[in-house]
C-alpha cells in the first residue's frame, strides 16, 4: 500500500468518525432536551386552559431551545454525511442517498426554525407563555416533519439494505420509523392541546414520536462508528 492509499483511508475513516459523532452527540443533546418539556411548573386551572398551555419561565424554554439547536446542528451535519456513507460502496445508490440526505437536512432546518420562533416568542413576550401552544409552529415540527423524516427513512433504508454499508437492522428499523411517521401526520386535524397524546403538538404524536427517532439516529451514529469501512 502506497502513502497516498494510506492516506486517503485515514481521510475516510476520519470522516466516518465525523459522520457517527454528529449522530451520537445530536441524541445525547436531544435526550437531554426532552424532559424539560414535561419538567413544568404548576398551573392553576383557571389560568391555563388548551390555548395558554403551561405557563413557564423563560429560562426554561430558552434552556430546551439552545439544547435543541446543538441537536439539530449536529444531526444536520450527519445527514450531510449520508451520501458518502453510501456512495463509495454503491454508487448506483447514491441517488438514494442524496434523497436521504437531502430531506434528513430540510427536516433539521425546519425544526431550528420552528425552535428559533419559540425562543423568539418567549424573548418577547413580557409574561410567561407556554410556546408549544401560543406559537403556531405546530405544523413545522409535526406533520411536516413526520413528512420529511418518513421521505428520509425510506430512502436510507432502501440504500442501506441495498447497499450493506450498514448492518440490516439499520434498514429494517428505518422503514419501522417510516410507518411510525405516517401514522402522525394526520395528527395535524386533531387540535393543539399538548396534552393530548394524539394531536398537531400531541406529546405523543410529536414529542415522544420525534424524541424516539432522534434517539434511533443516535443509536445509527454508533452503528457508523462500529462498521468497517468498504
């Protein structure tokens, strides 16, 4: 093996090791962002009804707000990753791969913005809000999210099962989150009570549904670090 073959692996495993971090580090931000949406303060009822929500202070949103952007952030660069994950090994499958790639990135940037007009909101508003229902952003981290990663968990199991650049399960498991995806988008015709497992900003339908598959892209992130290179 010559210097230059030599190197050239080293770049690509450095890169691989890039790709699978992002993954990791996005989950672990994530993780730990998901519980200060239930970790609210007491409301009394006459004060918080299905449009105010629970009312919290700002430094709690702003807390889960900032979590979530280095989450995002960093799945962002993992899904810049998904086509060289691919490629190399499959060419042919490499338009799979962009479409993975493609709609995995616009799925982190609508979530930042979504996110970014929540922590806008709270910066705002000169008392407490509940931003998850006062912000009508509903749509932008639901349907249209459940949307983009069920485009993007077709595409990456297909070329991942196609091309063996990850283990089988990652595919098997990416098509399980595309049918957990269809199921929430028609959650956007059930209202905005948070409280609601099964509505447009459901804890179920968004929060437990998207928190699980950040948690999945962590669990892929180490499937990455774990595989050989082609």
């Amino acid at each position: 093996m010559n210097s230059a073959s030599h190197t050239q692996i080293q770049s690509t495993d450095a890169v691989r090791r890039w790709i699978g971090w992002a993954a990791v580090i996005g989950g672990i931000f994530a993780v730990v962002e998901l519980p200060l949406y239930f970790a609210v303060p007491a409301c009394p009822v006459d004060e918080c009804g299905v449009d105010t929500g629970a009312l919290m202070p700002d430094w709690l949103i702003l807390t889960r707000t900032l979590l979530s952007f280095f989450a995002l952030v960093s799945l962002l660069v993992f899904m810049s990753g998904v086509r060289f994950l691919i490629a190399p090994r499959a060419p042919q499958l490499e338009w799979f791969a962009v479409v993975a790639g493609t709609t995995g990135a616009a799925w982190t940037i609508v979530d930042l913005v979504a996110k970014g007009l929540e922590g806008g909101s709270a910066i705002l508003a000169d008392e407490w809000i509940d931003p998850t229902r006062s912000v009508p952003t509903y749509l932008l981290y639901g349907a249209i999210t459940h949307l983009l990663l069920l485009v993007f968990n077709v595409a990456f199991g297909y070329a991942v099962l196609r091309s063996g650049a990850l283990p089988r399960w990652v595919a098997w498991s990416s098509f399980v989150f595309a049918v957990l995806h269809v199921a929430g988008v028609p959650s956007m015709f059930l209202g905005h009570n948070s409280y609601d497992f099964y509505a447009a900003n459901g804890w179920g339908a968004v929060a437990t549904f998207n928190g699980i598959s950040v948690i999945w892209l962590a669990i892929v992130g180490i499937a990455v670090l774990r595989t050989r290179r082609p």
